[in-house]
C-alpha cells in the first residue's frame, strides 16, 4: 500500500520532501550553527527547519509575545535569565525540560532548558595599558577616578543586550542606590556611551583603533581575538578585568512555544540542542561556554578563563523592576538628570 502510494504521489508530481514537516526556530540575530549541524537535525527529523531571526532576545520576546495568540514560531532559543520571568508571566511558553545532559551549575532559567552560558565582564586593551605605566583598576570604584577619566566605554543598556547585563551586575554588587551614584560619578569622569557591542567594541576600544582600552565585553571575547586573528597568537592581545560587582552571568535557554504547531518536533530540537555536537559547536561560533557537564571546552577557551564569581539580582528583582532601572540610568547618564 505504501508503494502504490509513494507512485502516486511520483505521478502527481509531488516529491516526499515537500510533505516534509516544518519547524519554525524562532532565535535572536546571534544565533549560528555551521550548516553541517541544522542538516544532521533535518535528517534526523525528517522535518525542514525555518529559522527565523527576530533581533535582539528583548525585541525577539517582544514579538512572541504580540502573536501568542497566533504563534509564528514552534521553538524558541535566546530567551536568557533577564527576559526569562517576563516570557513566563507572559505566558508564551510551554514549560519545557529535556533528559539530555546533566546541567553545569549555572544561574537559574525556569521553565526552559539552559542550552549555553557566559560573563558579560570588562575587557581591557594589554598593549594600551603596559604602554600607558597606568595600573589596571582593582575595582569598580577606581574608573571613576581622574586617572581612569575617558578609558571606559559601555554598552546602552535600553539598546544593548551586554550593557544591560553590566548595569545589573552594579546594581546587585553595589545595591540600587551605591550602583546609581557610581553611575553618576563615572558620567562625570568621561565615561562614553556606545549603542551597542559591535560600535563599542569595534569602533571605540583602543584594540581597533579606538580611544577607550576598558570596555564592557565578554569573558570569551579574548579567545575570540586569538581564534580569529591572522597571525597565530600564543596569548590573546586582551583580557578579562573582572571587578567584584562587574560581572554578569547570562545563561541563555530554549523552549517550546505555547501553542505551536510542532510540539513533538520543538522537544526533538531542545534535545539536539542538549547534544554533545551542538554544545561542542556553539563555543566557536556563538562563543557561550556549553551549559552541559562533561563537554570538553575548545583548545581557544583557554584564553577565556571564567570568572570566580558574579553578581546577578534575583529573577523577580530582574522581572519587575529591569524597566525601572533602565529609565532610571537613562536620566541620569544620558540625560544628566537627576
């Protein structure tokens, strides 16, 4: 019976793969995997997958949130722990748990499944500061100092993913009050203001011909110097300065859509993604440490030493009161108002 349906559907015309199931992936505008991986899935699956990009992981949640009541993704990866209490009180999420992996100890992700992690941290300029004689700051107070004047550039955090995450990271390393008065101190001695990683990084950091050897970055960003550098490097040209209430942990998850179309194929890649490939792969090209234990890191992670600790407020906090905080520093930072 099969086979006469299969000459069937050959007369009519009509191929098996286009009877193919699609599973919309909906992703922040970071998400890469090497071609190789999203057709070891299809194959697996017997499913094409529609990868859809929908920005930043704010303005991606933004959107599942205006369709929920008509989905326009089956799956979602990108959702981190500073968005993930407000996608769940949203409720455009199925609970979602997978029995792939044990979970390295990150910061918690409820109701999704932790797929990768890392640090939002300051990143400083080797070269810059041995030629300088200027000692590196031994804590956040010091780059308000006159000797640290106009060495810092950091992210928006109302445009920027890594600079919210650092304001938070002041916020609960100094308390609201001490974090916002440091803020207004750092305003005061210089501090410039990028929209976003790529304008920061690339444009003002004195590694790329900038002014600014201190930026707001990643604590993977120097083995990503080393990884994609032209001559071959024994040491990455940049490091992590990681300073007691300037760190940030981000763990970013995935789960499946509330009222998605493809329940069982979502679950099928919640799990690929759990998967020792996967996990491999993303190291390099999404530059997050794998959020499943007993994955060897990638030979480059060696120049990406993680930090000893960070500081994190907790889901609610971050929940309820991010918005706040974000129009706040806005006033003060950007429009020098009290």
């Amino acid at each position: 019976m099969f086979k006469k349906s299969v000459l069937l559907l050959a007369l009519a015309g009509v191929s098996l793969t286009t009877l193919a199931a699609e599973l919309r992936v909906m992703t922040h505008s970071s998400f890469s995997l090497p071609k190789e991986r999203i057709a070891e899935f299809e194959k697996q699956s017997g499913a094409k997958l529609a990868i859809i990009k929908g920005g930043d992981a704010g303005e991606m949640l933004n959107k599942l949130i205006l369709t929920r009541a008509n989905p326009v993704a089956d799956v979602v990866y990108g959702i981190d722990n500073t968005l993930i209490g407000k996608a769940n009180a949203a409720g455009v999420l199925e609970p979602t748990s997978s029995k792939v992996g044990r979970n390295v100890a990150v910061a918690s992700l409820p109701g999704a499944v932790a797929i990768d992690y890392g640090y939002v941290t300051l990143n400083i300029d080797k070269a810059w500061f041995a030629n300088s004689k200027l000692p590196l700051p031994a804590t956040l107070d010091d780059l308000a100092k006159p000797a640290y004047k106009g060495l810092l550039v950091v992210e928006n955090p109302a445009t920027s993913s890594p600079g919210l995450a650092f304001l938070l990271a002041t916020i609960a390393g100094k308390g609201e009050e001490g974090a916002f008065q440091w803020w207004g101190k750092l305003r005061d001695n210089g501090l410039k203001v990028a929209k976003g990683w790529s304008e920061a990084y690339y444009t003002d950091f004195t590694r790329n011909g900038g002014a600014r050897p201190i930026v707001v970055s990643y604590a993977t960003s120097p083995a990503a110097e080393v990884f994609y550098s032209k001559e071959k490097l024994a040491e990455s040209p940049t490091a992590n300065l990681a300073l007691k209430g300037g760190v940030f942990m981000q763990v970013e998850g995935v789960a499946r859509v509330k009222g998605g179309l493809q329940p069982q194929l979502a679950q099928q890649f919640v799990d690929f993604l759990r998967g020792e490939a996967v996990q491999k792969e993303l190291q390099t090209s999404m530059w997050m440490y794998p959020a499943v234990a007993g994955v060897a890191l990638a030979p480059v992670f060696k120049h990406a030493a993680q930090p000893a600790s960070f500081s994190n407020p907790d889901l609610k906090a971050m929940q309820h009161k991010t918005a706040a905080w974000v129009s706040r520093w806005t006033r003060l930072v950007i429009k020098n108002a009290p």
